[in-house]
C-alpha cells in the first residue's frame, strides 16, 4: 500500500507510488558463463557523497558471489535496501550497462512514458524519502528494507517535461560539484608532488647549482641544507583535558583541540573552547605557529595527523604540540612533516589500524632538512599556493553542496517551480 502524500503538490503534478512508475526487472545469474568477466557492483561500490558507482569491479564469472545476481541496465537507478539511511544511491551510466548489482539493491528501471530516470534518482536522495526508509528498517545488527518497501513509497509526478528541467537543474550542479572534486584531487596530488620535489631537490638553482643533492638517514635532501633534530630548533608541549565535573570549564574562549579536529592542515577554531580558570587547572596554551601532532589513538593509513595553530590554542593529552623556535618557520616545518611523516609512523612499530602511541622522545628525535630562513620562507610560499587554491576550489564546492540540497528540497517538494528557476553558478 502506497504511503500518504506528505506535502501538497501543485495541480498539474499526480501522485503515485514508486512501483506504478517502474517496469520489473530480470536478475542474472554469472556463474552459468565462468570464464565470462562481467562488472560488478556491490553495495560498497556506490558513494553516499557523490550518489555515483565508483567501485564496479571485473569479475570472472567463475568467481561471482552469491548476491551478484541483479542485471542492470544505462539509466537504472539503483537503491541500497541494506542500511538504507546511508543513501547509497546511483543512477547506472552507459559504461555499466548489462553489468549486473548486488541484490542488496533495489533496481528500479523507469517506465519512461511516466518518469524520467533522472528525476526519480534525485527523489530517492530527499530528505522525505530517507525518513519514509527509516521508519521501515527492521533488523538491529543489519538494518534494512525491502524492495517492496521501495516500490510501495509514495512518488509525485510532474509532467513530463518538468521532470526533465528538474533533472537538468539538479544534475548541472553535480556536475559542478564534480568539477570542484577533480580540481581539489589534482591540486591535492601536486602539493604533495611539489612538496617531495622541494624537499628532495630544493629550489631551481639554488645558490647557483641546479639541484644538488646529499645522500642522508633521511634520504636525499638539497646539498646546502642541514638534517636537524626537531629537539634541535623546537621546543614541546603536552596537553590535558578540564575536568568535565566543572561546566564552568566549557564555557570559555580559548580554542581547545582534540584529534577529532585534525582534519584540515590550518586551524583557526575549533569545536570546543575553554575557559582560563580551566587552563589554569592543567593545560598550558600553545602559542600561534604551533604545528600539533597526534600521538595516541587511532592514527590511520600510515599517517600522523599534523597541523598548525593560526591562533593560541590548548591541546588535550593525545596530542603534543611543537613549538619552533628562531631557525624554524611555522609553514615550513608544518611542510616538513607533511612530507616525512610516513617515517614518523614507522616509529610506531605498526602498520594497518589500531590503537598506536608515539612516545615524547620519538618526535623529539624526529629529523628533518633544514635550510637558511629565506629558502624556507620561499618553499613554504610555493606549496602554500597550491594550498590556497585548493581550499578555494573546497569553498566552492561546499557552496555548490548547500546549493544543491537548497534546490533538491524546493524543487522536489514543489516549493519553487522549475519555471522560475535559474542556477547561480
């Protein structure tokens, strides 16, 4: 039975269910053609941020998995029923057609005399739609819903032509979005590129010699420069956590830092602040230019967190802070660590996931290349270049993200008519 109509729509749209807008479908079964390859797609090969396949992998028919059986087709959209509150949602592009779904998806395949493949995606990405599949889960330790649970939903239909203005609204601006992601990844690679380059080969024709190199314990690094201990030019500091007995604790100005915070390389807020009574009682203030490090925790894919305090700030215990001292810039040694820092990890003792601890005498003994103050100053310039330019193209895309939910909610919900609508971007 198809649920009510939660909001009103305009006169010239109909309401439906999900079901009466779809013809069925065929499953497949791969394993009758074994030395057949075919594209796979299993539930984790869709991204809940980009509602794309991003992961469909050959697969040898002899080797497909039981739940390889759903046969898909250009323009199938396709609904994870299992944890469906994730949103794993995507419309099948031509370079997947006859690849064949896990049957942990509902693969609904429009009746194109009634609904456009492109707005019935966008319909399943609401907000309404997630909340009608979370009422419907069962199941604790694996939460799902069933394909009729889907095709029982409520569906509006506008004419025709207005779903296709809606879908071509709606799909310009993830386009844009993608745009701004393949943007960030190839700037993303060249900082690291440029960062291995300068710290290996130093600047063009530095002091009248084209990359000179030295061989070191920590590799080739530029003729001229010094290999330092951070204990050298650096001083350290711990952190604490305020007592969570004392509210009055949390209720400050003074930015306090836990890893949770250490997702971007500048940090000039942060989530949680305290006051200077709760300093006073254990924690110390680390001033601006500090560059943090996590050393306790969950420190993943072989990296240590790293970052630098724009503004002071305190830091909890399983963090440490490292304060430069008058021969070491903020940035560059902020780079420095950025590059070298999968050796930091090796010091570790693990690899993988898991619970890990770097030990004070572990990042005081840590080495780095060191050149004389104007080098630094001009290898952190042009690394940080690149930085500016990708966290531009990250503040785009998160403005185009917003424009998107904006536009999804007031046009799929009828609150602005797709006549009247033009596309800021």
């Amino acid at each position: 039975m198809m649920d009510g109509k939660p909001y009103p729509l305009p006169e010239t749209w109909t309401e439906s269910s999900i079901g009466k807008a779809v013809v069925k479908t065929k499953q497949r079964d791969p394993r009758k053609k074994p030395d057949e390859v075919f594209q796979y797609v299993d539930v984790s090969a869709v991204s809940n941020t980009s509602f794309k396949i991003t992961g469909a992998t050959p697969t040898l028919g002899s080797e497909a998995p039981s739940r390889a059986r759903k046969a898909i087709e250009t323009d199938d959209v396709l609904f994870a029923t299992v944890r469906p509150t994730l949103k794993r949602i995507a419309l099948v592009p031509p370079e997947l057609d006859r690849a064949i779904a896990s049957t942990g998806y509902c693969i609904l395949r429009c009746d194109k005399a009634k609904a456009e493949p492109g707005f019935l995606y966008s319909f399943l990405i609401t907000d309404h739609f997630n909340a009608r599949m979370a009422g419907l889960e069962r199941g604790a330790s694996y939460p799902a819903v069933r394909d009729s649970d889907v095709t029982a939903s409520w569906f509006p239909l506008p004419p025709l032509l207005e779903q296709k203005k809606i879908t071509h609204i709606l799909s310009t601006v993830q386009r844009a979005i993608e745009a701004q992601e393949s943007i960030i990844q190839t700037t993303t690679e060249l900082k690291k590129a440029l960062m291995h380059k300068l710290f290996t080969e130093g600047l063009r024709n530095e002091a009248g010699r084209p990359h000179r190199q030295k061989q070191t314990e920590i590799g080739p690094v530029p003729e001229s420069w010094e290999v330092v201990e951070l204990s050298d030019v650096c001083q350290f500091q711990s952190g604490g956590t305020p007592s969570k007995k004392n509210p009055e604790f949390w209720l400050g100005t003074i930015p306090w830092v836990s890893p949770k915070d250490m997702k971007r390389p500048r940090l000039d807020d942060v989530t949680d602040h305290i006051s200077q009574e709760a300093l006073e009682s254990g924690s110390k203030l680390a001033p601006a230019g500090s560059v943090f490090v996590v050393v306790r925790g969950m420190i993943l894919a072989k990296t240590v967190p790293v970052a630098l305090a724009e503004v002071p700030m305190a830091i909890n215990q399983d963090m440490r802070a490292i304060v430069p001292g008058p021969k070491l810039l903020s940035d560059f040694l902020l780079y420095a660590l950025e590059t070298f820092r999968g050796s930091l990890f090796k010091r570790v003792g693990r690899s993988g996931h898991g619970t890990c601890t770097l030990m004070s005498n572990e990042i005081s003994d840590f080495k780095i290349p060191l050149p004389d103050l104007e080098t630094q100053q001009e290898v952190a310039a042009a690394i940080q270049n690149l930085e500016t330019k990708k966290e531009l193209h990250e503040s785009k895309r998160d403005q185009l993200q917003d424009l998107f939910r904006t536009l999804l909610h007031e046009l799929m919900t009828a609150k602005t008519l797709v006549q009247k609508t033009e596309i800021p971007i």
